[in-house]
C-alpha cells in the first residue's frame, strides 16, 4: 500500500518537485505551506500553482508566516524574489483551503494514524504543531525532512537553509521522539541539478515539466551567480524518496544535536559520524540518511514529472 503522506513545503522548484514525487509515488493527504525560501503568500500561491499544473486534487493550508524565535529569512538569491522567478507563470486558479497549517496538521494526524509528515522547508509548523499537541509523535509513521548536514552548510559554512531560518524549531522536532528520518546536505547533493536534468525535463513536454525546467535554469544561473558553479542538488524530493523508496537512500541511526548558540555555527545540525563506544552517550534519535543510489532516484523523479504532467485539473 503506498505512503500517505502530508508534506510542510516552501516551494522552491525542488519543493514543487517533491510535491509531485509524494503524489505520484504515495498518496499526498494534504500540503501545508511555511515561510522559508520566500514570504508565506508567495511559497504558498508556489504550492498552489504546482497543484494546478499537474492536477492534484489536494489541499493546501498556509502556515506559519515567520520563525519561532529568528528574524525571517528568504533566499531570493537562489530561489528569486517570488520563490518562482524566472518562467511566465499561469493564472493562479486555486485558493489556499485555510491560513491555519497547523490546526490543520493536528486534525488530520489524530484523525489518522500512521501518517508519513515530511517537511521539506523550515520546521517552524511541525514544531508548533508538536508543542500544542505532543501525541501527534506517536500517531505518526515517522517525519522525513529535509534540512540539515553532516558536513558544510549551504547559508553559512555550518548551516544548511533550512535549519538556519528556524534552529529552534528544529531542535524541538529532533528531541520530540518521533521517528525521524534526515536528508542533509551530505545526502541531497548527491541528486544532481544540471543542465543535463533541465534538458530532460523540457523534453518530458508537457506545462508542468517545462515549468520546472524553467524554474531549474533559473537556479542554475542563480548558482552560477551566487557558487560560480553551474550546479547544485535537488535537495527535497529526497526526503519524499526516504519514505517511498527507502531502498534508495542508505541511513544509519545516529544522534543530531542542533546548535543554537554558535556564533559561527548557529544552526548546525551536529551528527554523531563517530563508531562504537565513541559515540554520545545520548540516544540516537535520527536515521541520517548518507548515501543516494542517484541514477534510480533520477529515474524515479522524471518518471513521476512525465506520469502527472498534463493531468487535467480536478
Ligand atoms: C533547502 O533550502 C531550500 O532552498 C530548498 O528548497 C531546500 O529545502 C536546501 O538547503
Ligand atoms: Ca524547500
């Protein structure tokens, strides 16, 4: 039986891209939005137009518009201005279910068990959600998110984006005792963006796909811009994959602390790499997923983009 999943996204072409690849590969219950690679009402019309496009009968509830504790933060740099700059973007015909993610999160994770939550932006609602209401760990499969890095950031030399724009929220989920499951920096990168993957995108033809391929040349010459290097990872989709095709990604449990003190490394995911008796003493509470079969979880994205493309809207 596939996954039921909700996803908590900032799209982002890699978010839009993990919207699809939950929606092809397990059944997305529902999408909640969260401020992170740009403003709450930008990221949130992002998760409504990439529903649009290709077709998915969901719902979509805005969340929260800024981090519990940090000032917000966006990328335009990397994402643009709207989180979509770049493509000539439809009219948005679809309008947000609620401004209340979180109720929402609550309601639907009581009212069904075993439900995958997979964050792929800032984990400002998941933490919010937990605090009001703690059973939810338990009602969970597990929580997939992406964030974090057992090596270099991406936003500092320490941090990865996400776990910067809200350390404190995602200290609270790692320490909440769910089930967790981490796609990093060390992980994501793996899953080449590059030209090579806009190409075939274009080539799948259809608005959606080519949307993206638009969206992915925009990153690209961000990346260029901002890295001077033509390339960068399709970081959120992983997180997706760690639930529907787990044989794709290799994890160990390990213990990940974040740092939210450092003044050089706040927002740090701090992963225990060490072996045997070295190890702290803490209990391991992350499967820190480490090595991608990439040529499948390639595959596996494009065909998920060629499946759902063109689907009429409901
Ligand atoms: C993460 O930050 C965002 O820019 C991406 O959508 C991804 O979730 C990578 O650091
Ligand atoms: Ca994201």
């Amino acid at each position: 039986m596939a996954a039921r999943l909700l996803v908590d996204c900032d799209p982002g072409h890699d978010d839009a891209v993990a919207l699809v690849v939950a929606a092809h590969f397990g059944e997305l219950v529902g999408i909640t939005t969260v401020g992170g690679n740009a403003p709450l009402a930008d990221v949130t019309a992002n998760a409504l137009l990439t529903c649009q496009l290709f077709g998915l009968d969901v719902e979509v509830h805005a969340g929260a518009v800024r981090p519990l504790v940090a000032a917000p933060r966006h990328a335009p740099e990397i994402h643009g201005v709207s989180g979509f700059d770049g493509p000539t973007l439809p009219d948005l015909e679809r309008r947000p279910a609620s401004t209340e993610a979180v109720d929402y999160l609550i309601e639907t994770i009581r009212g069904e068990e075993g439900l995958w939550l997979v964050p792929t932006g800032p984990l400002t609602n998941v933490a919010i959600a937990i605090r009001q209401a703690p059973d939810l760990v338990d009602r969970l499969a597990g929580i997939s998110f992406m964030g974090g890095s057992a090596g270099p950031g991406n936003r500092t030399p320490a941090a990865e984006f996400n776990l910067l724009v809200d350390p404190e929220a995602a200290a609270a989920v790692l320490s909440s005792g769910a089930r967790i499951h981490m796609a990093g920096l060390d992980l994501t990168h793996q899953f080449t963006v590059d030209d090579a993957l806009s190409a075939d995108l274009r080539a799948l033809g259809g608005p959606g796909a080519i949307l993206l391929a638009d969206l992915v040349d925009g990153y690209l010459d961000n990346a260029e811009r901002v890295t001077g290097r033509r390339w960068g990872g399709l970081h959120d989709p992983c997180a997706v994959l760690a639930v529907t095709h787990p044989e794709v990604i290799e994890s160990e449990l390990r213990r990940v602390e974040v740092e939210l003190a450092g003044t050089f490394t706040r927002g740090m995911t701090v992963v225990d790499l060490r072996a045997g008796d070295r190890r702290s003493s803490e209990a391991p509470n992350v499967h820190h997923g480490h090595t991608l079969d990439h040529p499948t979880a390639r595959r596996l994205v494009l065909e998920a983009v060629a499946a759902l493309d063109g689907e009429p809207a409901p």
